[in-house]
C-alpha cells in the first residue's frame, strides 16, 4: 500500500494532464461556436450528445459507467457555456431583454390588507410618497397592476418561519408581472383586545393564519382558541367593531393603535427573529446598476436529472442562489416550474450569458425581475 | 474554418484521451480508499479538495476558470462515490440503518379530519381491516403516533393543483417518524346543501382553504362568497346541522352522503385533474423488497453551490428525484432543510450507498421513510 502523498502525488499530475486535454476542447468548441454562428445551428443538439454519451460508454467499466457520464455530461455542459459566452460577446442582440427605466417613486401603491398591516408598513418603507390603497385580496392587487390601476403592487413573499407565500408566486406566472423591489420586514407581533379585556376574559385569539402559526406556542400557553381572520389587520378592525372582551387580535403594534386597541403584551411570536419579505411588483421589467438580484421561472420536463441539470447551469457560472421552490403546474399534473432567485444584475455580462443559455436550454423560461433587496432598520427587542 | 465534422472528429479523440486518465485516476482513488480504511479519515477532505482546486487554477485562463472548477468539482465527487461504494461494499456495517418489519396490517389508524373526508377514504384504501379514528389536527395525528397510541397515522402531502402541504413535512421532522405507504387518491369534489337548497337559496360556499382555492372558477361564476373551514367532511357536517338553506359545503360524495346533503352538483373542481397523495406514518424505519421510493430530508449551509452540489450526488447515482421543495430552519433564520423523495430502495447497493454518501457530507441527514405509491382506482370521470 502506497502512501497517501504519493498517491495525491499522481493524482495532481493526471489532473495536469486532463486540464491540457480541457484546454484543447474547449479551443475546439470554439470552433464549434464560430461555425454555428456562421452557419446557424442550436448550441446544444441532444442527439449529437446521447450519440457521444453511447460511444464513450462502450469501453468503460460497469462500476464506473455512472461516474464517467458525470464527467462526460458536466464537460459538455461547460463546452455550452463558452460557446454561448461567445456568441453573446459577438452577437449581443442574441438576447433581448425589454428592460424599462425603474419607477422608485410611483404615484399610486397597491397592497393586501387594512391600513397598518404589514404588507401597508412595507410599502410605506418602500414608496414613503406613494398613496397607498389596501385591498381585500393579494389577486385584486395583481389585477390593479395589471390594469394600470395602480403603478406598483407590494406582497408578502417569504416569512422566515412560515415559509414561501405559494399564492404570490402562482399570481406573478398567471398576470405576468415583473419583482422591483424586494424588503425584508422585521415582525413584531403583539396581542391586543378592546379596552377593559385582559387575560381573563379574552377566550380567542383572531388573525392571520400565518400569524397563528407563528405565536402557535404563546397561544398553547395561554389557552386561547385560534380563528383565522384574512389578514391581521382585519382581524384587529374586527374586534375592535365588535367591543367583544372574549376576542383578541394578533396584530401589529400600529394596526392595534389604528384600530383604538388595547396591547396587552408585545412581542408574542414564538420565534425572536421573524421576518416576512415582501416585493413590488410592476408592469414592466426594469434593472438599474443597483440590483443585486434575479428572479426567474423555468419549467422542467420530468425526466432523470432535469432539475439538476438546470441547476448545474447555475453552479457553472458560481452565482449564489438565495432561493428555490417548485409550484405544480396547474394544466400538466405532476409537472412543476421553478421559482429561482440568485445574486446577479441583468447589465452584467456573467449574468445575462447565465440567462442566456438557460432561455436556450429550457423549455419555459420567465425573467421574474431585477431587484436589490432592503431590509428595515426597526428593530426594538 | 473547419467542417463540423472534422473539429467532433478532434472532440472525440480527446475525449477518449480524458477517458483513459479518468479511469487512471478512478485507480488512484482506489487506493486512498484503501488506505483511509486501513488508517481511518474522512473521504471528503475540504482543504485538500480547495488545495488541489488552487493549484490548478493558477495555469488557466480567466475565462476558463469557471467552466474548469465545475469539472475538477465533478472529478472528486464521483471520485469520492467510487471511494464509498468501495468502502461500503468492503464493510457494509458502515451504513447502520435501524429497520424495522412493515406492519401492512395496523390495528389502528389515526387521520386529521371527520369520517368521509379524503384522509378517511385514503386510510379506508390503504387499510381496510383498520380501525380508523378521527383527530382534530394533523399534529394530534402525530401525537398519537408518537404516543402509540395509533400504529399509523394517515394525513396529505401534495396534491396536484394546490402543491405542497408544508405543515405536514414541518411535522414529520418536529416528531421524527417514518413513512410507510404513499397513496394517491384522486379528488372529486361535489357541492353540496341541505335539503331544499337550491342555486338560488345558497350564497355562502364552505369547505377547506384548499379544497375552494380547486374550485375558484365555478365559485367565481356562480357568484358564492367562499368560507373557510378546517376540513371538507367537517364543512359539510356544520352546514347539515345549520338546516341553512343559503349555504353549501365542497366535500367529497361520500361526506355529503354521510351528513346527509343532497349533491347539488357533482365534480366542480376547476382541473379536471386532481388528486392528493397520502402518507402514512409509523413510529419505525421499516422496508421490503417491493418499496420503489425513498424520503429525506437534509440540512444545507448558505454556501455557493451548496443546493446544486448535494443534487449533483443524486444524479451521479442516476436517480430520478421526484419531488424536492425546501422548508425554513424554525431555529436558524433564511436556512433551509430540504426534502427531497427518489425512487430506490433501501436494500439495494447503489440507494444505500447514494445515502452513506449524503450522510457523509451533509451536516444533517435524516431517512424520512422507505415506501411504494400506489394510486386508487376510482375513475368515475
């Protein structure tokens, strides 16, 4: 038995050996690249990698015939990548973005919910001149984007213990709209009920189911009766009509006030750190130097490796991704898209090559938005 | 400029020239393995990997270094899963899973809901000689499994059109049992109200927040105001014990029939397709030879490429993962678990391996079960 210096030893010189025959290839797929760019012709042709795939198969042992087709399939999977960049680089009209100039500053807000819900604090964080108008639902909002209505639309899209607002996600595929802004807001729950209510009275507890959730232990403690209301707010403003002392809300401080409710106690989530992250939405993709962030979705045929090789795409070209989750498509059972959030800028040649060859790649492929993502600085605990 | 005929020609004899130091260098991974059994350590050696890695780097150019990372990274992770199926085959105590004999035929079945919901006719499916007992809550379902108080608990995990039942996974890792059985059953709707409602008594429609999100459309067009109840069987009991004629419950024929409703009309979901799949849980690892598919779930450091590079080990295994979707750490703010299921089997090398794998370089693994899925038979549409 060798030792294991020698064996690294020879190790790093095949390494050396391998990375000279990369090298070659690569000069090779340039070749291939400037043909097709001559001659026109897809970057990726499956049956002319299935046909090399069977060939390189034949002289390989069965114990290793898996770990080679990685290797295989990873070293073409980069040969597209530089062909693609080049051709991009050549030819930059090859991907067209109807990119817009950013509204920062819209007349007119539309959100979920009462005045002094979370999702009406995040707007006014966002947009402080805006008008802001409420709506009963998180569609309505949608739909007053898409009308015109409204110039801008803010949502909740992630809370970090209750997880992704799949609604939100289904609405941005269904009406088309594009992420502007992304603002993460810190989510402070307290408990509150009509003045003269207390512990002793109060029997139940109404709010959003989320914000059930969330407090689901401080509720168990105190041996209240959850009833889930649409929206935390509304629940407050509930209550607060009906001078009932057996109710109380969970709710933020500011709708407890809006509302003339008494808090009696702040604070209540079960986890310290919660935090929901809403986003604008729009009409128009836009992208400023600023944007630190990509949303896209992309749909995947359901066959062996599919979603990993979309995936490895990513892992190509080293970009972060901050976010995946599957939805099922509603008219193909057991067939999903993928929402994909990753840390890139659509002016950035890197990541506008990683659009690119994903467009080619795949079958569906949507531009969610650009965005950087904010956060606010409230935070009294 | 070449024809592309003879630049392939050249592609492929250098791929037959990396072959040839792949499998020599597969020979060398050989004998670290040898060697690590002979003298204990890791496989996975995260500096030596970086330090192999910037060596290498230094003699190529900067617009091959992404695209060479990726194959060297590609390299030593299936170099890494011929070290393990080595080691493992050599001494299979390695992988020390705690299996258990599969109880087919509980005494008692625990499911969230009322008598005639879905649950009920799922646990009816897959358990007919049980004695099935209906809970309030999905986690009381846990409860009494956890308690043994139940042999098996039966509760949703997908359904088609609606997704993911997240609060289901939350409970599977919060109380650490096992899946045993998978059944999807298809989901046909009716809507239902007392005797002598009509279409023009009923205004309010009541059922589940899923089960009227699958029939937005016809509660749209016929004009009803949706309410949410906790379950579709429970929708239709209140209303039968209402005798109010201005609302109708969604809930399965059988549920309508039990509470004794008349169907005012059958089969309103929007997609023609819809079904739910069901598991069952037990408080035992267990498997058998005729399981096709495997449940996890593991736990990912916010690192580039962390997602990516645990998929990469489940398509170097050739895999085909089914369903992958990624819940918030409730202790660790924006980190991630992930599920992911596969089909495999626990008995077989290459799924046993494929785990020892995972369970070697993730921080935290955990089988969630070993099942097959099977699919009612009810097609009545």
């Amino acid at each position: 038995m060798r030792d294991l210096k020698d064996v690294r030893r020879d190790i790093n010189a095949i390494d050396h050996e391998i990375l000279k025959l990369f090298l070659k290839r690569m000069k090779c797929a340039e070749e291939v690249s400037d043909y097709k760019m001559e001659h026109g012709g897809q970057v990726l042709v499956p049956s002319r990698e299935t046909e090399l795939m069977n060939t390189m198969l034949q002289d390989i042992p069965d114990e290793l015939k898996l770990e080679y087709s990685s290797l295989l399939r990873t070293t073409t999977r980069v040969s597209r990548k530089h062909q693609y960049a080049r051709m991009l680089e050549a030819e930059p009209q090859r991907l067209q973005l109807d990119l817009h100039p950013r509204n920062n500053d819209p007349k007119t807000v539309y959100y979920g919910g009462l005045p002094a819900s979370y999702a009406d604090i995040a707007a006014k964080d966002l947009f402080p001149h805006a008008q802001r108008i409420p709506q009963n639902s998180w569609e309505d909002v949608f739909h007053a984007v898409l009308d015109g209505k409204a110039d801008i639309g803010v949502v909740p899209v992630e809370n970090s213990t209750a997880g992704t607002v799949n609604e939100v996600y289904d609405l941005l595929e269904q009406y088309g709209l594009y992420i502007t802004h992304s603002h993460i807001k810190r989510i402070r729950h307290c408990i509150a009920a009509c003045k003269g209510a207390s512990f002793d009275t109060i029997k139940e507890v109404h709010s959003h189911p989320q914000a059930l959730r969330q407090c689901q232990q401080y509720i168990k403690q105190h041996n209240l009766t959850p009833v889930e209301e649409s929206n935390t707010a509304v629940a407050a403003h509930a209550i607060a009509q009906s001078g009932d002392l057996t109710r109380a809300a969970i709710c933020s401080e500011a709708a407890a006030r809006l509302y003339g409710l008494e808090i009696l106690e702040d604070h209540v989530n079960d986890a310290d750190f919660n935090q929901t992250r809403f986003i604008a939405v729009s009409r128009f993709l836009s992208t400023q130097e600023a944007d630190t962030r990509v949303s896209l979705v992309l749909t995947l045929p359901h066959i062996v490796g599919s979603l990993y090789g979309a995936l490895a795409v990513f892992a190509d070209y080293g970009v972060n991704m901050t976010e995946i989750h599957s939805r099922p498509l509603r008219d193909m059972p057991w067939n999903y898209c993928f929402y994909i959030d990753f840390d890139g800028n659509l002016l950035r040649q890197d990541t506008r090559a990683l659009i690119y060859q994903t467009m080619q790649e795949c079958s569906y492929v949507r531009i969610l938005g650009s965005y950087s993502v904010t956060q606010d600085s409230e935070v009294k605990a």
